[in-house]
C-alpha cells in the first residue's frame, strides 16, 4: 500500500516588508509575507500571507494563499484561496478551497484519476484529510511554525523574536485587511445609493421645470392668439364703419345737390352743372 505523502515542515520565512527581485526556490515549505518579483518553486508547502504578493509563476506540492499572485498555480496536492487572496491567472490542483470573499481571475484545472482498488482505503482517508477546513489547514502550519521556532529560540533568540513578531504584524495585517474590505463594501453600497437618489431628484426636477415651461409657452401663444384675432376684429369694424361714413356722406351731398338743381332757374341749370363737376374733380383730387 502506498503511503501518504507527509508535508515537508516549513524552512524559509521571508517577512514583512522583504522584497526578492527574482526567481524563488525553496528546497522545504516556505511562508512568505513580503515580495516576490519573480518564479517562486517550493517542494512542499506554500504559505503566501496576507498584504503579500508574488509577480511570478508558482509551483509547489500545495498552496495556502492569503495575498495576491500574478501568475499561474501549479499545486498538485492542494490549493486554498482564503477571504483576502487575490489569483490572477490559472490554477492546476487536484483539490481547490476558495472563501467566498477570494478574488479568482483564471481557470482551475483539476488533476483526478482513478484510484486502483488496492489504494481505495489510502483514497478514502486522503479524501478526510483533503476536506479540512481553512481554519484547520492554517492551525497545521502554525504548529509546524511552532516547532520550528521552539528549535530556533535555542540556537538564536534573536531571530526568533524577529520571527515572533513577523508573524504577530502578519496576523494584525490579515485581520485589517479584512477589516477594509467590508469598509469599503459598506461605503460602496451607501455611495450607489446617494448616486441614485439624487438622479432620481435630479430627474423629477428637470421633469417638473420642463413641464412649467411648456405650459407657460402654452400660455403665452394662446394670449397671443386671442390678441391678434381681437385686433383684426376691431381693424375690420373700423373699415366697415368708415364706409358707411363715406357712402353716407355722398349720398347726402347728392341729394342736397339734386335739391338745389330744382329750386334754381332753368337758365341758371348749366352753372350748376359745371359746379357740380368742378366739386367732383376736387374730391378725386
């Protein structure tokens, strides 16, 4: 019977604030807290922490990954993604954990086969050990950190006091990044809504102005209208009237004329024939 791969204990520690310009290679598992500008290849174990980040490919029998990775994933065993993680780029494992709050921008290629009958038990219990939460996995590399340190703080208490503290600042990043991530949801959130209130204010105000102004127009044509239709009016009446004015005056003048042609003598009647027409050619004048 095949027996199960055992995790290689963690041997390197790059802290806070460290920066690698280049490729990584860890012969152990390793737990990285800075920055890796480059390939990082680890034989056992990975721990990348959170505000960490690698700019590289990835390659280790297992990945634990609480930072940000610009690059593929290439972990066999197994691969976990926790709440402040953040993968740009594909993922090869054999068994994925992601929290709901991870950032995965990438694909996951999952590596299964088929078990021979012999190793059906090794299988079964491989599968136990695979469905471990998150809590329970970073508990296991916490302890493996324990040992080490327990080994470390007798050959160098130095170092392991810089180790301590390395490990008490990445629990307090992790803790705050968190923190800030629902911060800024929250603003998130209260800020759409702010954004879409006022649009809708802003929307009924231009309705309501839109529509004050256009009755006003309205207004304003049909007084218009009505004043124009009362100034033809009154123009017309007075043409009409100074017709009749005109016509009656005529009319009178005829008759006085046709009443002084008869009083006057036959003699006189070419006089006032002529008077006559001399009284009509200054009225055409």
């Amino acid at each position: 019977m095949a027996k199960r791969k055992k995790e290689l204990p963690i041997t390197t520690i790059v802290g806070v604030g460290s920066e690698i310009q280049g490729d990584f290679s860890v012969k152990g598992s390793a737990r990285i807290d800075g920055i890796v500008d480059g390939n990082v290849t680890v034989e056992g174990k990975l721990i990348l922490g959170a505000g960490a980040a690698i700019n590289g490919e990835v390659i280790a029998d297992s990945a634990l990954i609480g930072g940000e990775v610009m690059g593929n994933i290439e972990a066999p065993g197994k691969t976990e993604l926790t709440a402040t993680a953040k993968v740009y780029g594909d993922i090869v494992t054999a068994v994925i954990v992601i929290d709901e709050r991870a950032v995965f921008q990438g694909k996951c290629d999952m590596i299964q086969q088929e078990p021979d009958r012999q190793d059906r038990k090794n299988v079964e219990k491989a599968i136990r050990y695979q469905r471990r939460s998150a809590k329970a996995a970073v508990t296991g590399a916490l302890k493996d950190m324990e040992q080490i340190q327990e080994k470390t703080i007798v050959s160098n208490p130095v170092k392991y006091e810089e180790q301590e503290e390395a490990i008490e600042e990445n629990d307090q990043m992790l803790g705050e990044a968190l923190q800030t991530e629902e911060a800024e949801t929250a603003e998130t959130a209260e800020e759409t809504l702010q954004a879409e209130e006022a649009e809708t204010a802003e929307t009924a105000e231009e309705a309501l102005q839109a529509e004050e102004v256009e009755t006003a127009e309205n207004v304003e044509e049909a007084m218009q209208v009505e004043e124009n239709e009362t100034v033809a009016e009154n123009m017309e009446a007075e043409e009409t009237e100074a017709v009749e004015e005109t016509v009656e005056a005529e009319n009178s003048e005829a008759a006085e004329e046709t009443k002084a042609a008869e009083e006057i003598p036959q003699t006189d009647l070419q006089q006032a024939t002529q008077r006559k027409g001399n009284r009509k050619n200054r009225r055409k004048k």
